[in-house]
C-alpha cells in the first residue's frame, strides 16, 4: 500500500495479518544473552534442615533474592543475600551456583542457599548438599556453615 502524501511516498504499511507474521517470527526467540549470575529476583533452593527452609520446599513456594549485599548487586559463592521465604524475610548465604565459576570450582544444578539468622550463625543444623570445599579460603566467616555441612566438593 502505497501513500499519496509527499512524506509517506515509497514507504511500505504492512498489513495487520503481516505485523502478526512477524510478531510470531520475531517473538519466539531472544538474541540477548543469559545471566551468569545470581541477581535480584533469582530463584534460589534453601539447602539446610531448618523449619522454614522445609516448608518452603514442601509447599513448593518460590523463595527469591530480594537484596544483594555486594558493591555491584551481584551475587556469586559465599556472599550474604536477602530472601523472601514464606512472605518472611530471611538473609541467607549463597553456597552453590549453576552459573559458570572460575577454574577448578564446582557447578551446581541448582542455586542453593543456607539461612542464617542476623549474627551469621546458621538456623538449621545440618546441610543437605555437598558445600564447596574452597568457602575456606574466602573471607568471612563460614566456619559454622562448615562444620555443619557433611560433604564437600
């Protein structure tokens, strides 16, 4: 369809059925990459034995990082979050990630956190999935996340 007003000559006007084809076509795939790491909003598994973790997993409720405590917001390993866990806020401290990690250092299939209360110790008493043996040599305190974990990788 062509126009006859001077600033539309030449131009082309697709027709509805037309914008939709393309909507189609261009909608069903994204050219932007995938984050690597954890961020705001990013679904993480809580991994230890505590009250709410359980009934959090039981329910099937999603538990999602709500704030970030590093400089840039981004969560990797070992850093300290804010969750929302049975509409509670808990601060939690990441120790898997699915995202692609430096050398020699794990992947995990899912994001795991442990909860911990506002002193750094943690709520549960036993962690359910092998923690990453290199959280020693991290700075911080991790030490009970430690000793309460039985399997390392």
């Amino acid at each position: 369809m062509f126009a006859t007003s001077s600033r539309l000559v030449g131009k082309f006007v697709p027709t509805p059925a037309l914008r939709c084809l393309q909507c189609t076509i261009n909608c069903n795939f994204s050219t932007s990459q995938s984050l690597s790491e954890l961020r705001k909003l990013s679904t993480v598994k809580i991994v230890d034995n505590s009250v709410i973790g359980k009934k959090a997993m039981e329910s099937g409720s999603k538990v999602k990082i709500i704030q970030v405590y590093t400089r840039n917001q981004v969560a990797h390993v070992g850093d300290k979050v804010l969750v929302t866990i049975q509409r509670e806020k808990k601060k939690a401290i990441i120790v898997g990630c699915v995202q692609k990690q430096k050398t020699m250092r794990p992947r995990f299939d899912s994001n795991n956190a442990v909860l911990i209360d506002d002193t750094g110790a943690p709520i549960g008493t036993r962690i359910r999935v092998p923690v990453p043996s290199h959280l020693r040599g991290l700075s911080g305190d991790f030490t009970k996340i430690l000793s309460i974990a039985t399997k390392f990788v």
